[in-house]
C-alpha cells in the first residue's frame, strides 16, 4: 500500500514488509480478502465471519501481539486454525504488523452531538422496558450478562469481549441512537449480530430502552 511505512523493528524480526504482504495472502487472505476487509469468496461459507481488519476502532482492542497469538494458535470453535505448525513466531509478528500498517483503521473520538445522552430514539419510537428486558434476558444476557456487566456465559470465548454498558466509558456515550443502531446494524470485526435482520424497529426499541435505562442511564 502507497505510503505506508512498515517498521520491521515493531514486528521484532527480519522479516521485509514484501515478505510480510506474501505471508499475509499466502496464509490469510483466503479469508479476510486482499484488503483486510473479510471481503473474500470464503466468507459465506464460514459459521463466523471472518475478522473485518478495517473496521474503525478496532486498534484499540486487537493489539499485534494478539494478532500474532492468534495466527499461531488459532481460535477455537471457529475457522481461524493456528498456523504455529508452518510459521515461526518472528513471521506470525511480520504479518500481525503488516496487518496493523496497512489496513486498522486508527479510532476517531466520538462527537457530542453523537453523546448526548437525552437524544431520543430514533424514527420517534418508544421503547417497552418488559418487552426489552424479555428480549434481552432469552438472547442478550449470554454475552453481555444479566445485569450488562459484559460478563455472560459466552463471553469468555469471544474477543474483543462484550461491551460492559455498566463502565463508565459506556456511561458516557452509549446513549439511544447508539445502542439502536449497534443492536439494528450489528459491530463489523465483532461478534454483535445485525438484529435488524430478525427484529422490526419498535422490537430493536424495546431493548435499547431496557439497555438504556436500566445499565447505561445514571438517573
């Protein structure tokens, strides 16, 4: 990719950014396609999509060095195998920063507009707390926990983990529209579903309420 720069002593090798790329599409590609972007012909057919390496943000949670860990050891219950059997360690970290350089997108900080946590939901609906919880306890709660602390069942299998909406980063700009469209359109590069798929607005209403009120509001 034009203008970035590879730093080989990040990577901690020898290994060149051109040797890096091939390793890259040698070995990762196949699934998360020639722009990182989960774009590839494999994607349909794999029960868990593939990693979405340009989705905003994701620096923040998905270090090299847990990219590197992962391509060597793989993760369970999904597609991604653990290539630590035909890669050495030193190349594992060349494509982990490879990926990091060409294709994460750094995280822009939230506006405030996009914070204020009176906005209304969106499209003027009204959310049924009863509803929402009922919705959120039979398919919410094994990720996120009973009580949102990002602490369910599932999470200790999934990375980056569920969203605790009960921290204070959450508290500060998870307000309605946020969590509407979150829980509407999904996260790409996470494992939070596009519920829009399977619920109608007021029913994606009735959880963000539950959510807002009871785990993100203060009062």
């Amino acid at each position: 990719t034009a203008g970035i720069v590879f730093n080989a002593q990040a990577a901690g090798n020898d290994v060149d950014q051109k040797e890096a790329g091939e390793l890259y599409h040698d070995y990762c590609s196949v699934c998360h396609g020639d722009k990182g972007d989960g774009q590839s012909r494999a994607k349909n057919g794999l029960v868990t999509p593939p990693r979405d390496f340009t989705t905003p943000g994701l620096d923040q949670f998905l270090t090299r060095a847990r990219i590197a860990d992962v391509i060597l050891n793989g993760i369970p219950n999904t597609a991604m195998v653990g290539w630590k059997t035909r890669l050495s360690q030193q190349q594992a970290d060349a494509i982990a920063e490879y990926i990091h350089a060409n294709y994460m997108v750094k995280a822009q900080p939230a506006t405030v507009a996009d914070t204020s946590m009176t906005s209304p939901m969106p499209h003027g609906l009204k959310g049924d707390l009863m509803s929402g919880q009922a919705f959120y306890d039979f398919n919410c709660s094994t990720c996120h926990g009973k009580s949102g602390e990002g602490n369910g069942p599932r999470a200790y299998f999934i990375f980056p983990k569920p969203r605790n909406f009960t921290a204070a980063e959450s508290r500060q700009r998870l307000n309605r529209p946020t969590l509407f469209d979150a829980i509407k359109n999904g996260i790409p590069g996470k494992e939070m579903p596009a519920w829009g798929k399977v619920l109608d607005d007021q029913q994606i209403a009735n959880v963000t309420e539950y959510v807002f009120q009871q785990m993100i509001s203060t009062k």
